[in-house]
C-alpha cells in the first residue's frame, strides 16, 4: 500500500515531536483492539441517538492521547461531528473566571466534520441546517422560515435553547440577505466569543451568552442542533484532565469533579440524546483518594472497577473506565516495522533496517530504561524515527554501527509538574500551610 506524501509527512513529523498524529493514525495502530471494538460500539449507539461516556486512563506516554485521536478519526467516518480540546489552567469543565467559557470556545472552533476533519467546520455545520430546511420547505411547499422555526422548536425547550435557536434563524436572515456581518456575529455567539450581554444584544438581539455557568447547556444544545443539521450526534473529547488533579484549590477540584458526576449522569440516566464524552486522564487522577477523581465519594461509587471482573482476572471492556493495556514487545516490534514503512512511503523494498535491527534496537532500549520503552514509547518512538531520518539521509551509514550511539531517555511526562501537599513538602503543621498551598514546589 502506497502512502500519500501529505500523510507521511504529517505522521512523520508528529512522532519526531514527540506528539500525536492528527493525520494517518490508522498506518500506525497496533494492539488493542478490544478497546477499540468496545469504543465502536459507544459510536454505533451515539449516532442512533444514544450516548456514552468513557474515561480512558493510561500512563503519560502510554498512547492515551493516539487513542483518543484515532477514536476520533473513526467517529467522523461514521457522520457524527467531533469536537476535541486539551485542558489546562485556562481551560476547565468549570471556573469562575472564563475558564469553562474557553473550554467551550476551543471545543466550537475544533469541530469537526468527514469533510473538514481539521476544524472549523461549525459554519458548514449551521449551512447544512440550513440547506436541509431549503430542500425540506421545497418539498413540501412551505417557506424556509417556517420549515426552520419548527425545526429549532426542540431546542427552545432547554436551557439557554430560545437564544440559540434565535441566533440560528438571524444567521439563517443574514444569509438571505447577504448580510455578511450578521452572519459572522451569529457564528461568533455560536462558538462562544461574546463576553457580554450588552455585546450579544446589540449584535443580535439576544439576552444570554455562553459564559461557565452555561458550558455544559451549550454542549447539549450543539449536540441536537447537530442532529437536526443530519449529522448522527456530537462526540466530545477532552484531553489531560490531569490538569483538574493539579488544581491547587479544593474548592475548583470539587466543582470540577461535580460537572463531570452532571454529564456522567445525565449519560447513564439518558437525558441527552447524540452526544459522547471520551476524556482522557492518568491513573492518579482517576485513583487518588485525596485530590483525584477517587476523592469525590458520588464519582468513585459510579466509577468502581467491576469487582466480579477483578475477582475472574479479565477486564470488562463496557466499563465507563477504560484503562489502555500497555502494549506488549510483540506490539512494539509491529510498531516499529509499521513506522518504518509509513517512513518510506509504504514500499517495503526501501526499508533501511531488516527485522532483526528492529529486535536489536528493542534490546538496546530495554538496557538504557528497561520494560518502560514498550509500556509508555512516547520518547523510544522520537528516538526510532531519529535513526530512521539519520539513515535516510546518509544512505552510507551503517544501522549497527549507529545502534549504539542511540540515546533513549525514560519517559518522566508532566508528572514533575504536579502540585506538591502539605504532606510532600513536610510542611504539616505550620501555619496557614494545606492542600491548597505551597502549589509552587517541586520536588
């Protein structure tokens, strides 16, 4: 199989950097493929108007975030629209000070479409509501406006739903009018770039904005309007929420920690219909009993492991936990040839080194850092493209001479960044130290 340039290229570069593909995933992929059969069937019920939510837990480097990309890549195939944002101290499922309001916006500016998988597809989303109303009102002999106001009638009936399917009929207004700055206002309130009610008045005639106390509405409408729009729902992906187990404060943890218990249970009871959560977080952020998930008693009842699985020695592929096995050398060296190929465009006559310099390289990692080179690959992967981009260029060197002078360093993540309690510091007992304080040691 030849690969395209593009592909290669964009692959290519994101290993080399140390960060996930957003291109070409699947030239890639090995191993589990029990979370992935599981994760399809959370699609298939999605886009028949069912939900899901799933916490994908893994070690830093572990392929949390691929696996999250790949789930993505296969969700846009199957119609549903994707949004995907990374969180950190700026962005969160709650705040008081914008926080939850930047999280929407990243999210509305990520969506994405089969068509326009690198975002920014809410535009083409609003058209193709729109263009699907034109066809429907021809059909049946109607006006347009008709057609629409009776589609947005759903959204109405939830929060904040009046003001945005009222912003969906001016953008509908504007377009008919070929009145471009109205259009763009309405695609602004959309993705949640207005700050003030006074703005989003005078700009279109509304009252309310997607603000922190609105983020997780806003998401629920998105989903339906996207479904009414004839996509099949909304996946959601949140990365390194590692970021809310950091979080110096109690208080913000906790109020974090709700929202998420909020979209849990709305999944689980089916309040919502078309929309999916994958959020992806380390083993500490799920366990920790002081500052993790585990420390809110509503979300550890819900989030338990299945004791009948543990007890039986298997893994219940179903549960809202999904824990990303570590792949095994077998995958590793399967990695390493599909790597390779992708290097040389898919034409495995140009391959620089054989199969036995892929287990030679293995055996040279796993002396420098032992087991952790397959169990989290993030760097030993950066290292195996650097020796491929060394040969491919020198076509004269020879891969066991240079086996040697490959450095392989242990992949530490941001697991140095974390916020350090009164108990790490040996500050218990001085005044005014606690689990809100001290946040800017390191150890």
């Amino acid at each position: 199989m030849m690969i395209r340039p593009k592909d290669r290229d964009a692959l290519i570069q994101a290993l080399r950097a140390g960060v996930v593909p957003k291109m070409g995933q699947h030239l890639i992929q090995v191993g589990r493929a029990n979370e992935i059969e599981s994760m399809l069937r959370d699609l298939e019920r999605i886009a028949v108007g069912g939900t899901a939510f799933r916490l994908v837990i893994g070690e830093y480097g572990s392929g949390k975030t691929f696996f999250l990309n790949l789930i993505r890549s296969i969700a846009l195939e199957k119609k549903l629209v994707t949004a995907s944002a990374d969180l950190n101290p700026d962005r969160r499922l709650q705040g008081s000070s914008g926080q939850a309001r930047s999280l929407y916006a990243e999210l509305a500016k990520s969506m994405s479409t089969r068509t326009k998988p690198e975002g920014g597809a809410l535009a083409g989303i609003v058209e193709k509501f729109i263009f699907t109303a034109e066809g429907e009102a021809k059909s049946k002999g109607v006006s347009v406006d008709s057609v629409i106001h009776d589609k947005l009638e759903r959204l109405s009936e939830m929060v904040n739903g009046y003001d945005f399917a009222h912003v969906i009929e001016v953008y509908w207004k504007a377009a008919r009018d070929n009145n471009q700055d109205l259009k763009a206002s309405a695609i602004r309130w959309l993705r949640g770039e207005f700050t003030t009610k006074t703005d989003a008045r005078a700009a279109l005639g509304v009252r309310a904005f997607v603000d922190d106390a609105s983020f997780y509405d806003q998401i629920k409408l998105m989903s339906l309007f996207v479904r009414l729009s004839g996509f099949t729902g909304l996946l959601v992906c949140l990365d390194e929420l590692v970021n809310l187990y950091k979080l110096s404060s109690r208080q913000a943890r906790e109020s974090n920690y709700e929202q998420i218990l909020r979209i849990l249970n709305d999944v689980l009871q089916g309040n919502v219909e078309g929309l999916g959560f994958l959020l992806g977080g380390t083993p500490e952020f799920l366990n920790d009993t002081r500052r993790g998930l585990y420390s809110y008693s509503a979300l550890q009842s819900r989030l338990a492991e299945n004791t009948f699985a543990k007890s039986a020695g298997v893994i219940d592929f179903n549960h809202p936990v999904l824990k990303l096995s570590s792949l095994t050398p077998e995958d590793f060296l399967v990695l390493l040839g599909k790597i390779q190929l992708a290097f040389v465009y898919g034409d495995e006559s140009r391959a620089f080194i054989p199969e036995e310099g892929q287990k030679a390289f293995m055996n040279h990692c796993f002396q420098r850092i032992g087991e952790a080179y397959f169990r989290t690959p993030r760097t030993t992967i950066t290292s195996w493209v650097n020796l491929l981009s060394v040969l491919e260029q020198n076509s004269s060197c020879d891969w066991q001479q240079m086996l040697g002078e490959v450095e392989v360093k242990k992949d530490l993540g941001g697991s140095e960044d974390l916020a350090v309690d009164d108990l790490d510091t040996g500050m218990l007992g001085v005044a005014g130290a606690g689990d809100d304080e001290f946040t800017s040691f390191k150890l």
